[in-house]
C-alpha cells in the first residue's frame, strides 16, 4: 500500500474542514489510515509559528510572514507528512503550498513564483495527489457577507477585493496543473461536494 497526500484549499470559510471530516471517515470505513492535519499548524512548531502568523498584533514584513510559513511546512512535511506517507497512510491536509502563493502573493508585494519555489524548497519538492479546490464564486461570497447585515465598509470593501485576488490566483493555480487539482464549487450542498471528493480520491486508492 502507498501512501496518499490529499490537501484541501480556498478562502476562508468554505468548509474545508467538514469537507477534510468527511473524507477521513470514508477512508476509515474503507480501511485506511488516516492523519488528519493542517497548516499552519500541525506540529507544537508549528503550533507556535501558527500562533505568530494568525495572532500577532502589528505588522510583520511579507518576506518574514512568507518564511514563517515556510518554515511551519518544512517541518510539519519532514515530521508529520512525509512519515506518514512512507507508512502507506493517508494524510488529509487543511491547506498547503498553494495557500502560500495565492494569500502571500495577493498581497501584491511577493512574486508568486518566488513564493512557490521557497514552499517547494522548504518541502523538499513535495507535492499532493490529490488537490481539492473549494471555489466560492463572487455571488455567493457576497451573499455570505451581506448575511452577516453589516454595512459594506471601506475595510470590507478591500477585504473583498483581497479575496477576489485570492480566489482567482486559487484558480489559475488549479488551471496549471488540472490533474493534481480538482475544482469544486463550494455552494454546492455538503453531500455533493463529498460524493465528487471521494469519487476523485478513490482513483488514487489502491
Ligand atoms: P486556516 O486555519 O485554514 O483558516 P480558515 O479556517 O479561516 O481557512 O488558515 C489560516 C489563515 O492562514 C488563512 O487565512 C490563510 C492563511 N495562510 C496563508 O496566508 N499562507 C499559507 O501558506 C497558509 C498555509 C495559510
């Protein structure tokens, strides 16, 4: 039996983790191993680094908040992800490499390409089998911001703009390596979104 990388990836909110849930339980059901984990985050490393990136006031420099996460995956892969691939186990990922380049490069002070080649470089050139791509169109993005009944501040305003560079940098990602990358539209109801994840995983399963 080898192993399988399964990674999830999207905005925020689009339900990757019941998505990533209920995967894991298929697989159990259907005998496999499987380590649950995320990034950032994953190891006490990179629970610390996590704790940087998410909650330190102020501001940290793009080029250091790209190495701390860089550096969270260089050792969550070398000590989490990698092991458990040698075992023959599945390892469902909340976010991986493409997180990087489609939030750090958003910020339009980072070349993507830089980025990508530092992630790759830090995961000793590890990439998924399987890359879910949950996509939130614009509509129903701002479906769920309007539900939120708040006025459309300037603040918003830009956090929308932010999000539309991310999603469409998610995009162009997913276009480039169509066979790593399933796209799936996140509006979609939970159990469709499952059915077509485990139809896609279950290629890979041996
Ligand atoms: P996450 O815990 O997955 O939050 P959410 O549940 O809201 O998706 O991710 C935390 C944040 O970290 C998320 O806003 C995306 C960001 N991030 C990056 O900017 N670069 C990265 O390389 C990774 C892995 C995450």
């Amino acid at each position: 039996m080898t192993g399988l990388f399964v990674t999830f990836e999207g905005g925020d909110g689009v339900g990757k983790s019941t998505q990533a849930a209920l995967l894991e339980k298929w697989l159990g059901e259907r005998g496999r191993t499987v380590v649950r984990t995320r990034e950032p985050g994953g190891t006490a490393v990179g629970e610390r680094i996590r704790d940087i990136v998410l909650h330190h006031r102020g501001h940290v420099d793009p080029r250091a908040e790209a190495l701390l996460y860089a550096a969270d995956r260089a050792h969550h892969v070398a000590t989490v992800v990698r092991p458990a691939l040698a075992r023959g186990e599945v390892v469902i990922q909340d976010r991986y490499l493409d997180s990087s380049v489609a939030y750090q490069g958003a910020g339009r002070v980072l070349d993507p390409d830089e980025i990508r080649r530092l992630s790759l470089w830090a995961a000793g050139g590890l990439l998924p089998d399987v890359t879910v791509l949950l996509d939130l169109d614009e509509a129903s993005a701002r479906t769920r911001l309007d539900a939120a009944d708040k006025p459309f501040d300037r603040l918003e305003a830009e956090k929308a703009e932010f999000h539309a560079r991310v999603r469409a940098a998610f995009l162009a990602l997913a276009a480039a390596e169509p066979e790593r990358f399933l796209v799936v539209d996140a509006a979609l109801p939970v159990d469709e979104i499952a059915a077509l994840v485990r139809a896609r995983v279950g290629e890979h399963l041996v």
